[in-house]
C-alpha cells in the first residue's frame, strides 16, 4: 500500500485545477501535464489500449484473465480540482494516529476542528492526510486515481485473483460539469462502471438529483428619475414580489436527504430589467414537473396582478437522476454492496444531493454509481482523507473485480 500515498502524493503535486471560463476540453494546461503523467504510468503497468485523446480522457484496460465470458466493468475518476479553492502548491500534511481534538493546518490560525467537523471524533487512531489550510488537498479525486491504480496493480501481482476486462476511465474537467461531455462510452468498453469519488468509507451512491434551471425575466422602463412619475417601472420590484411568491420552505438552506428545492442562485438587476436565476431540484421525475408548473404559474399569476411591467420565464433541463438508469440493473449495486462486506465495510447508501458525471454517463449507455474515496470536506482547506479509507477504496475494487468474475463462471 505504499504506493498508494506514493502515487496520491505525486497527483496531488500538480496543479490541475479546472476553469470554467475556458470553454477548451481539457480547459486548463494543467489537467494535461496530470493526464501525461497517467498514461505514462497505465503503460509501464502494462495495460493495453492506453490512449489519451486530444480533449485530455484518458482510458485504458487490464484484460481479463479468464477464460470464460464476463462482462467488462470500469472505474473512472476526475484529473481535475475545483475551482472553489486553489489546488496550486499543495502542501499535504500527515497527522499519524489521531488521538482527537484540533489538528493545526499550517502555521496560519486554521485548524480542522470535530467542533466543526464532530465525524473527526469517529476517526481516532486512523492516519489523516489533510492541508496546510492554504489549499484544497485534491483527495477529490486524485485519490481516486490512486486508488484504482493500486489495484489494478495488486490485480496484475495476484494473477491467482479471477477478474474480467477492467476499464480505466481519467475525465478532464468534471467539477466544472463537462467530464461526460467528450466521454466515448463505446470506446470505454465496459458494460457498467463506477466512479471513485465518493466521500467517507462506505458511500455508494446510485440516487442524484433531476436538475431544472429556471430563468425568470422582469421587464421593467427606465426612466429618468426627476422625471419618472407614472412612468418609470422598476424591474427589481417585479423581481422582489416574484422572490417573494417562491416556497421559503422549500431552499437548500431549509431542506435535506430526499427533499427537493427551488435555488435563487444569482441575480443581474438593472430598473428596465433584471433576470432571477434559479435551479431545481427534486429525486423524483413526477416532482421535478410539479416544481416547473410551479412557477409557470406563479408568472402567470403575477403577469395577471401586475398592471405595468412584464415577467417572462424561460426552463430548461441539466440532468436526471440515474436511479432509473441503474435500477433496472441491480446487480451493479449488489457487486458494490457485496465487495464492500466482505471488506468489513458497512455500505452507506445515500442519495447525492447533486449530479455526478455519473448520472450523465447512465444516461449515455453507462450504468455508473458512485463508491467511495475515504474523503471528507471536498473543495475546500478542510478537506482531508484517511489513509485507511484510501486502503479499504482499494481492496473493494479488487473486491468487486474478483466477484464480478465469480458471479459469471460456469
Ligand atoms: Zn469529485
């Protein structure tokens, strides 16, 4: 297992940090330096059909070392880091077998407290890998990276271990929404896959979100004021009575697990017109509908209330929960659920309160829920990973290779 902090150190050592300004695939320089240096090491592990395309996806294949018929199945994670927080001269730190209480992140005042983050308290005596509270760590998802290269090099060690064709998968550009966008799910050549980009030890995730957006537009005339009167309709309150008619109970802020939500995420506001962004959110398809009825009719009501002035709104559709894409398929889970057993992990099976590169790729043809990483706190300076999480990430996949074959032999 060495060379599973070797490698997530080496990863987390290069800035790839995605940019959602740049429309290019892969949309940074440095997604491409990552993906070079993986390719280079999925051929010296001597993988066939190692291949990383013009828009920085990198695949690969362990083949499969039986002799008889099993479906391939693929691991796939993300180059790249978010943009929430830099991923620019990571300086990881190790804190060997925590016994509790603040970890000092650096030689700032930032610490990574269980005050803030009480699962800390479930983790004394593991070793936790974390920042120096300057950066992001990257665990999300170079850990995942490592991971699956762990274990496909402890497969080819353990030629006694029966496996199939494994896939690789290494996406550009997922935390800016795009990772599926270039994915050649032909090419890839697995049946079904998962992503390694999980949280905490035990997550499998196979529910997310339907996602809406909502563009509601107030028009508004624009007057001089000195000479307004009668005249002049102000845009934004047309847009505060609209803010107004939306559910208060019903927010991100107000809301968890299953339940779905409306998002006032931005505004742009001018007197002759200003545009209410909104995003929604529900796991069942019926109830995302309902919500875009919704506000089809709280426009209409106020177009009807309102003597000047005008609101328009425009939906579209972003993703869909591919709980309808892997249900049909539940071998998948129960693979994932039955790995994560035997390993002596307890499956967390929760729904992701957001979308996955997974989802889209469900919906692409690609069955692909989610398992874990051993990470916590993506995205931020307090995000951190245990080494034994990053250990038992590995020994599940080995897990799930072996039991795939097994649950195909004649
Ligand atoms: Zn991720």
């Amino acid at each position: 297992m060495d060379n599973l902090i070797e490698r997530f150190l080496q990863y987390i050592s290069i800035d790839s940090q995605s940019n959602p300004a740049n429309s290019q695939c892969p949309s940074t320089e440095g997604q491409l330096t990552l993906a070079r240096y993986l390719e280079q090491e999925l051929k010296d592990l001597g993988l066939v059909g190692v291949d990383l395309d013009s828009n920085g996806y990198l695949m690969a294949r362990l083949p499969a070392n039986v002799d008889y018929p099993v479906p391939a199945i693929g691991f796939i994670a993300h180059m790249d880091t978010a943009p929430d927080a830099s991923g620019k001269d990571v300086h990881p730190q190790l804190v060997e077998n925590y016994q509790g209480g603040d970890i000092a992140l650096g030689i700032g005042d930032e610490v990574l407290s269980p005050i803030q983050y009480p699962e800390l308290n479930g983790l004394h005596g593991h070793n936790i890998i974390t920042t120096d509270g300057t950066t992001l760590l990257g665990a999300d998802n170079k850990a995942g990276i490592a991971e699956i290269l762990t274990a496909i090099e402890y497969l080819i060690a353990h030629p006694e271990i029966k496996h199939g064709d494994i896939c690789i998968g290494f996406t550009p550009d997922e935390e800016i929404g795009r990772g599926a966008d270039r994915f050649d799910v032909q090419k890839f050549g697995a049946q079904w896959a998962y992503t390694v980009d999980g949280g905490p030890i035990g997550e499998l995730e196979y529910e997310n979100f339907n996602a809406a957006a909502a563009t509601v537009i107030c028009h508004g005339v624009s007057v001089h004021p000195g000479t307004a009167k009668n005249k002049l309709v102000n845009a934004m309150n047309i847009a505060a009575r609209f803010q107004m008619m939306m559910p208060a109970d019903e927010t991100p802020e107000t809301t968890e697990g299953y339940e779905g939500f409306y998002h006032l995420s931005t505004m742009t506001s001018s007197v002759a017109r200003t545009e209410l962004h909104y995003i929604l959110r529900d796991f069942d398809q019926e109830g995302l509908a309902c919500r875009k009825a919704f506000m089809e009719q709280q426009v209409a009501a106020l177009n009807s209330e309102l003597k000047k002035g005008r609101v328009e709104l425009i939906l579209r559709d972003n993703y869909s929960n591919m709980r309808e894409m892997v249900e049909p398929h539940p071998h998948i889970i129960e693979l994932a659920k039955q790995a994560m057993v035997e390993c002596d992990v307890k499956p967390l099976i929760k729904p992701i309160r957001g979308g996955t590169d997974g989802a889209r790729l469900s919906f692409m043809g690609l069955p692909c829920p989610n398992l874990f990483t051993g990470g916590h706190n993506f995205h931020g300076i307090h995000e951190f990973i245990t080494l034994e999480g990053m250990e038992k990430a590995v020994e599940v996949i080995v897990k799930l290779a072996e039991n795939t074959a097994s649950a195909y032999r004649r």
